[in-house]
DNA sequence: TTGTAGGCGTTATCAC
DNA sequence: GTGATAACGCCTACAA
C-alpha cells in the first residue's frame, strides 16, 4: 500500500543542490573533496545534506565512476569454521581503505567457482581474493584481466595484476610428523583430505617425507582418506583403528577431521594422549579448548587474511605484489606424548568396560 | 600500463546490439525475457553475446530497474562460529530466488549496527536480515521504512515491511536447568553473557524461574558475568570454582563459553560429567565432538536462517509475515549426569594430584 | 571557485 | 515485435 512514499531516501544529489542553491556539481565536489568549494556554499550543502538525511546512491556513484570499493572474497563455503579468522582479516584490513568485502560460497564444486567469479566481476568489483579454489590458473591468470586477483595456496608467478601468496603446507606436515617420530612414535596413522586437493596432497607428501627421512617404512594401511570434515574423520578414524590396530598416533590433516577423530577414541575408551596421540592441521580457534588442547599445525589465518586484502589494494594501485611464502608452526599442546608400547586396541580394553 | 586496454569485459549492451543489427532494446528483452523477439534475432543476439562473451553490468542495470537482487545481512562478526548455520541458511535458501546475500558485520558496536545498516541501505539492497542487533526497536521500524527487515530475536507486531522472528531463550534455559534439577544437582552455577544483551538477559530469567519452580534458593554467588567468548568462559569458570566450591553443575549460556569452562575443569582435575555436569547453549556444530559431548540447548540455526531469508522474499513481494516464536529443544549429550554428592573442589583433590 | 553538458550501461515508456 | 527516447543518480571534463 505504502510503495514510492515510504519507500524514502530517495533524496537525490541534484535535489541537494537545488536546496542548497547551487549546482549538483558543487555537491559533488564537497561530497568526495574533490576540489575547493567556498564555505559559504560548503554550509548550505552540508545543511542541505543533514535536512534531507542525504545518501548518496552507491550504484550510481560506482557506475559513474568506474569503481565499487568493493573486493570479492571467494571461499568454498564461507560459514565454515575453517574461513572465521581469515574473514575477519580481510574484513578489519579492508575498512580502513574504504572497501567492502563481498563474501560468495563455491561450495566446494570447480564450476562453482567459476560462476561466483563471474557474478562478482559481473558486479564490477574493484578486486578479487581467491581463498582455496581448485579453478585452473589459466583460468585465473585469464580472470586476472578483468580485476585485480589475489590467490591463496599457488605459486604463480607474479604479474601485473595478480599476485599468489603460498602456503607451506608440506614442511608444516613434515614439521608434525617430525614432532610424533620424534616422540618415539612409528605407527603413524594419515587422515587425508580430498585426494584431488591441493593442501591435502601437499600436507600428505610432507608426513611420507618426514616417514621416509627417518627411515620409517610407509605403511599403506595407516592412511585412510577423508573429506575434511569432522563426520569424516569421525568415520576415517573408525575404519583405522579397525585396520590398524597398532597405531600409536594419528595425524590429521585438518583440524576438523581431528575433532572427529577424537570422538571415536573418547567412545572406544582409547585416552588421548596417554594411549595415543592426536594431531590436527590449521589450529582453529576452538582447538585450543578441546579436551585436551589440541596439538596442532598453526596457520596464522588472521594474518594471511589481512596480508591478502592489503596485496589486493596494492594490485588495485597498480603495484606488482610478491609474497614469500607462509611459514607454518607446530602448536605442541597436550594431545601428543611419547610413546607408549602397546599398541592402541590393547590400550582400550584394559581401559574400560565395555 | 595496461590499463583501459586489458581490463576488458567491457562490453555493453549496445555493442551486442550493434555487433546483432539489432537495437539495444532489443537485447534488453532477450535478457530479461520481457517480451516475444522474433526466433532470427533471438539467434543473433544470443550469438552476438556468446561470441563478445558479454556480462551485463548489473550496476547499471539496478540503477535503471531500482532493483539490486541484493539482501543484507547485518552480524556481529560474521566470521563467528555462532554465526556460521545463520549464514549458510541464508544463503542457500536465497540462492534460488536469485538473490545475493551482502554480510556485515557491525562487531558488537549498536553504533556500529546503525552505520552499517546506513551503508546497506546506500547500496540499494532489497531487503535486510538483521540478526541479533542491540539496535533500538524504534530505529528498526524506521529502517523498515526504507527497505523490508527481518530481525531474530525481537517480538515486535508485524507491519507492511517487518517482521520478527521471536526465539524462546528463555523457555530453552527453563529447560536446561531443570534438566539439571532433576538430576539432583541444587547448585547450579550459571555463566551468563554480556549484561545488556537480549539473549543473554532472557537467558538467565530462564535460569531463574526454573529454580523459583523448583523451591530452590537463587545463590548470587553462583552466577557470574561473562562476553559470550571462549576466554570469557573460561575466567568466569575459574572465579566460580574459587567462590563457590559447592557447585554441581554448570550451566553456561552459550556453547562457546561452555567450552572455556570445560578447559578450566580438565586442567583442574575436575571430571565431566562425573564431577560437575556442564550445559551450554546455541548447539554449535562442534559440540557434539566436544569431548564428552556437550548437552546444550539447541537452536536450529540453519533452519531459522531459511526461514528468515523465506521471510525477506515474502516482504520484497509485499506480503505481511508473522512468524511463530522458535522452540528450542535440549540436546541431552554427555556432559550431564546425575548429582554426586561431593562438591567440585574435595573431588579435584581427590583426583588430582597437583 | 563554480556551473553546464555529456556520459556511465541498463531499463522502461512510448509510439510505430 | 521493434525501435527511439527518456530516465536512473552520479561523476567529470570543459568552459566560464
């Protein structure tokens, strides 16, 4: 019932500058500082700005400009706990350069990916940061044509307007397996993520390095494939333990998947570290707080995140970015202890009932 | 150096016109589907676009049609693990309707909350969600003047363009509490949350009149402020353990501060739920592979978050919505168990050696 | 310093 | 069916 009259706010410029008696181009000056106006002229505008609770139309503004102030931020699901502290990182980096981020899912499908891309360059975003993405870089560097793009995890060479912030995950891997081995630990157990994903590959080359370093044989039966999340590990931890009995540690290729994985050991009465010893991948902010706090390899997430939004605002600029890689740490924490010498499914029966 | 030259997937309207022998009216129809085109210059455009690989500029298009196709979502930190089966509800369920979900977030500031609404309104959306918002009930109903807005939480009477999604907080704790109760435990402590906040505030009434019904005295000493955060939680549970020794059982208002009281009752020795049974609030999708289990009250936020997304769509159509209050149901897990008879603190000496 | 005029890429209202 | 023509609300030379 109540349509063009309560739909207000439709003050315009122009019916600024004709309140305020001067012409729309004066209003625009004062509203961008874009030139000198004399004060006179500067306080009727701003009365006239304040009266009519004046804002101006951001669609226009953006479509007579040629710029949005706005970055696209590619994720693979954006409500996963896994995004939280990089969110937060483009998010805090990006206001102070008056940037909005705009957040789209992929949900985990390579055409998906493709399509928000579009979307968002459809929406003339002034930049793009890609978190995660299994999209070809072809298909990136070609992206890269229509806004600035910045990639986490690849290692492209660096150009004009695309910059790649890689991420060690193989030596924080290694870094891990290095820290269970050297608890005395032989029977190491692998949760794998997806097989046809990057961070997964690279996190499962690091733990068979680290193995083959120290001599350890890889046991093809200590390495279960999952899906990272914690139904998945739930599950990838139920079939090891059926088929690897020996198993001492488990290391899991994300923290998720430990989350899971350590429900299993709680319901088969298996005592974590006492019987065997856990490790996740990424430190989410919770893991922390497990019981006990979970030993896990940090990425520092808040950081990259800011690091992305400011190489965007540096492509956008017009600056060639290079980063060096991330170094990732090992968080030791108390789900990890030296080894004891039975293996985990005696363990459990002495432990409980059941 | 290659400016105006590679950033290209500038090709409008007209020039598919043009490159079709065509006009640009024309090719606005076979777009929107607005109106019969003859099958010949259907074709032709339809290859003109494919061939250009053309993407119309949705600014302009909602500059000239009023309409963005955009919905805002106001948070209070999107990247929060509270907020993540919000988000994603919203977003799937506004998916189909071809709407595109804008997430802000206004970081616990109601001045914050205001200017960010402010900011989405400037962008045009066409609709707003709010969820959670400390932001007067008066400023809503004016906002609402400017755009159809859903909030969560409130119970305010529907209107041409708002509406409200109540959610029973207080009947939830009624529940967790007398969960406990009838489990024996007479001295529940209770975490609440930030002072000023809705939830929080109904939260604790729940708490209450469950132990009023009960004949159970209300202890002061037994309840203890705290910010809805982990760390929060985890200060608050030490203060109680010191205050009061004698507690039972904790019931903390939400899952992320039950997860910091859970932290301080491993390091103290303190079993769960053998010593002290522990509750917390919201279900967060990590509880259930907490370590125990947490009981929790649940909020089925991902559904809640279709229903308000459902809602915005009915307004935009201009249809009034009323929707009814959100039960919340209690999820018993395993962080309950009947009362013991020995307060907290003889019980941590007993188990603990430090 | 200030105003005028044209343009940004679409949609929408007309006639034809 | 189809095509001019005028918005949409703002920015930006250009001119004064």
């Amino acid at each position: 019932m109540n349509d063009s009259v309560s739909r207000t706010g439709n003050v315009t410029l122009e019916e600024i500058a004709r309140a305020a008696g001067v012409s729309p181009s004066t209003v625009s000056r004062i509203l961008n500082g874009t030139a000198r106006v004399s004060d006179a002229k500067q306080q009727a505008v701003e009365k006239a700005i304040a009266e009519f609770q004046y804002q101006p139309n951001v669609l226009a503004r953006s479509l007579a400009s040629g710029r949005t102030h706005t970055i696209g931020v590619l994720t693979q699901a954006i409500a996963s706990p896994f995004y939280g502290e990089w969110l937060r990182g483009i998010e805090d980096t990006l206001r102070e350069p008056g940037l909005t981020p705009l957040f789209v899912s992929s949900h985990w499908s390579p055409e998906e990916e493709a399509a928000r891309l579009e979307q968002l360059l459809a929406r003339r975003v002034d930049g793009v940061i890609v978190l995660h993405g299994q999209i070809s870089e072809d298909l990136l560097v070609r992206y890269s044509a229509r806004a600035p793009l910045v990639v986490l995890g690849r290692s492209l060479a660096p150009r004009a307007s695309l910059a790649c912030l890689p991420i060690d995950n193989e030596a924080g891997a290694r870094d891990a397996t290095e820290h269970l081995l050297g608890l005395g630990h032989r029977h190491i157990a692998f949760v794998a993520g997806p097989p046809d994903h990057g961070d997964s590959i690279e996190r499962l080359v690091g733990y068979r390095s680290a193995l083959a370093d120290a001599g350890v044989a890889f046991d093809e039966s200590l390495v279960v494939q999952a899906d990272f999340t914690e139904a998945g590990g739930f599950r990838a931890m139920e079939r090891l333990l059926d088929a690897a009995p020996h198993l001492t540690a488990v290391f899991c290729s994300n923290d998720q998947m430990a989350y899971g994985a350590r429900l299993v050991l709680y319901r088969r009465g298996i005592r974590v570290p006492e019987d065997v010893s856990l490790v996740g991948f990424d430190d989410l902010p919770t893991s922390v707080y497990m019981t006990p706090p979970l030993t896990t390899v940090r990425q520092p997430t808040y950081e990259i995140g800011c690091l992305a939004a400011r190489a965007v605002v540096q492509l956008i600029r017009g600056e060639t970015v290079t980063m060096d890689p991330i170094p990732l740490t090992l968080e030791v924490r108390e789900t990890t202890q030296s080894c004891a010498a039975r293996p985990a499914l005696d363990r459990a029966s002495n432990t409980v009932a059941g």
